[in-house]
C-alpha cells in the first residue's frame, strides 16, 4: 500500500519540503502503526527545517512534532491496544505523515468524540502551557501574569489555561492579535509599538508575578524587568534564532542548533546571583517528557479530559491538506497567525468533525 509523507531535503526555506510516496511503514517488534487524522504545525517544526532547533534531525527526516491517529496494525509483542483506537503521541519530528509507526508507550489514548485538529492542539501546545504554569511557575488564582506571543499557538493555551486558573493576564502581540488575545481575556500589548516593560509597571504599578518567554536572547533579561520582586520568568524557546537577528534560509553559512543555550545559562545564574530574587527558569517539554514520561500522560490525559468538558476550546487558524505542507509552514513563518495550523490527510478530511 502506498502513502504519503513530508520530508525536509536540507536546511533552509519552504523549499526544503518535499512530498514522498511511499510503502507504507510497517510496525517492528514493540510498535503500532498509527493513520495519522491530523498533525500539528510549530514553530519549532520551521526551527528544525532551518537547523536551529536544538532537536533538529539529520536530514532527511520527516518534520511534526505532535498527532492524533487511529491504531492501524499491531507489531509483535503489542498487548491492551486495539486497531480503529484513536490516540495522540508527541514523536518530535515524523509527524507529517500518513502513517507513522512509534513504540506502544508513546501513545496516549483520546476519549471518543473529538475533533482531531483540537485534539492534537493539545499535545505541544497545550501541555507545554500546561506544565509552565503549574509545575515551572506554580501559578495561583489572583496572580498576575505576562505571556509572549499570546495570540500565536502556545500563547492562546496559556491564556484559555490561564483564565481558567483565574490569574489576571497581559499578553505581548501583533496589532493584528490584539482582539484575540482580549477575547480570552487578557491585556494585549502591542510589543511592535510599545515598551512591554514600561507598560507592564504603568498597568501593575509593581510587575507579574511570573512572565513566560519563548522569544529569548536577551529578550529574557527584559521580561525579567517586568517581575515584581520574587517573580519568575519560565524561559521556553529562542524565536530569536529565526526571527530577529534573522537567520536563515536567506542566508547561507553554519547553522547553530545550540546557539541561544549559553545565554540562558548566563540570565539564570544572573538571576540567581542579583538582588530581588527574580528567577529565570528555562522549560523544555521534550526534556521533561525524557526524564519523567509520566508527567507528560497525567498532564495530556487531564487537557483531553478539559477538551471532552468543553473547559477549553483550542483555536484552529487554518486546517490544510498534508500534500500542502510546504504553505502551511509558509503560512505560520510569515507571522500573525492566531491559534495553530493542523495538518489532515487530505481535502475530504478539512472539515471538522469527532475523530
Ligand atoms: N520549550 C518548549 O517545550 C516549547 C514547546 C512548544 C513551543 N516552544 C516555543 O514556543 C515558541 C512559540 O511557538 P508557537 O508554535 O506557539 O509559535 P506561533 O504560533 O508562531 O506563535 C508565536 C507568536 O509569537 C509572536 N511574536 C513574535 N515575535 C514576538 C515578540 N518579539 N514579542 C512578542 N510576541 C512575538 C507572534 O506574533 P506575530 O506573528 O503576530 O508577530 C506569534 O503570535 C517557539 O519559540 C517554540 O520553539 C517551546
């Protein structure tokens, strides 16, 4: 049987992406086989095409961090899963496929009767909204917060997770983001046109309690401003290497996966060593998954469970046909996305709809 799989070429633009048809993958020892329903698209995906992400593969590889599937052929030595079982997996890249095969413990079940595309919304984004808000800054209903990039696809977790927990919210976005991120009900500040900082004292009069950072660079050290004394900022990305100081796909030369890592080392023991016990503390869901995979389940199960409860709703920016990946990235690369871009096996799968 043949399907359908994305791979990157070599590091660089939307160019880099081609569609392969293929036989289909067949499950070793300890594996299933997954029909993939919808697969996320991230940041971090345009990151690893580039090279910049510190878990970018070897090319060739497939890209897609996140997806929801139905189970379709067992391998040997596969006990307590069942085919036609619908079930999320966060695989980090290998996503953007029809089929895709992963060891059994990668799989997590998703209740009946939901939509794939807010389904798999949920695993990167989601969880790592998540996991920063109760295990990194360990929020508490009255707090004040600052989430960047509030209108994009982490960002309008934290603020759907975040009015749930009852904090009091102010997001950094685009004019264009601006009613999304009051719809969800925080402040939006217009980070292209004013000083979040200055912005963030003259609301607050003192600063938040914790900010969540996926931009930085030294981009860190000004969200530590922001914190009013014993605050936290919960550092999770370095959007700088792509954007900003540019990278990239423009430009030829070394890519650096690890390059934003010194920094970050600098800025926490910076915040360690400073009066005002403000904090900077990085996040990594990739590493906390490895380290205690656990986690990752109770906390995917307990979001899946808020998704069945209709406690949250994640928003959908666009869904496109898998062959069309190269405009999907192409869309999110371009900026003023709201929510996340989902990827489906093909047209007929474009509405929405219980997996
Ligand atoms: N550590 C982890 O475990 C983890 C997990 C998931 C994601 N991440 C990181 O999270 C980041 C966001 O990923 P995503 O998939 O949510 O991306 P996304 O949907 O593209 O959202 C990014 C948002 O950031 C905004 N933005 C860009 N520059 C900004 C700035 N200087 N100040 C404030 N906002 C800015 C963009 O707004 P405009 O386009 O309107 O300017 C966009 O809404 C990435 O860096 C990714 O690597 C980390």
């Amino acid at each position: 049987m043949g399907c359908t799989r994305i791979i990157v070429t070599h590091y660089g633009g939307p160019d880099a992406l081609q569609v392969v048809e293929e036989e289909c993958p067949e499950p070793k020892r300890g594996e299933v086989r997954v029909r993939v329903l919808a697969a996320g698209v991230c940041l971090p995906d345009i990151m690893a095409r580039e090279g910049v992400h510190p878990e970018t593969p070897a090319v060739p590889f497939t890209p897609g961090w996140d997806l929801v599937g139905v189970v379709d052929r067992l391998g040997d030595g596969i006990a307590g899963i069942e085919p036609g079982q619908t079930v999320a997996a966060l695989p980090i890249h290998g996503a953007y496929a029809e089929f895709i095969c992963l060891p059994q413990r990668e799989l997590v079940p998703v209740p009946p009767g939901l939509d794939a595309a807010e389904a798999v919304s949920l695993i990167l984004n989601y969880v790592t909204a998540y996991q920063m808000l109760y295990r990194s800054a360990k929020v508490r209903s009255g707090q004040r917060v600052l989430f960047h990039g509030a209108s994009g696809g982490v960002g309008t977790a934290l603020l759907q997770l975040g009015r749930l927990a009852e904090l009091e919210m102010y997001g950094t976005c685009s004019s264009r983001g601006a009613p999304a991120v009051s719809e969800l009900g925080g402040v939006p500040i217009d980070y292209r046109n004013q000083d979040y900082v200055q912005e963030i004292h003259r609301l607050t009069g003192e600063g938040v309690d914790a900010v969540f950072d996926p931009i930085g660079g030294t981009h860190l050290w000004h969200s530590r401003m922001a914190l009013r004394p014993g605050g936290r900022v919960v550092g999770y990305g370095n959007t700088t290497s792509l954007r900003g100081e540019g990278l990239g796909s423009a430009r030829t030369g070394r890519r650096n996966r690890l390059h934003g890592i010194p920094i970050y080392a600098l800025y926490i023991a910076g915040g360690w060593l400073l009066p005002g016990r403000k904090r900077i503390v990085p996040y990594s869901i990739q590493t906390l998954k490895r380290l205690k995979p656990a986690l990752f389940r109770q906390d995917l199960i307990a979001l899946l469970d808020l998704l069945q409860q209709q406690k949250i709703k994640p928003l959908i920016a666009q869904r496109f046909p898998l062959a069309e990946a190269r405009s999907a990235q192409e869309m999110l690369g371009k900026g003023g996305v709201i929510g996340k871009i989902v990827l489906v096996p093909n047209r007929s799968a474009l509405e929405s709809g219980p997996a």
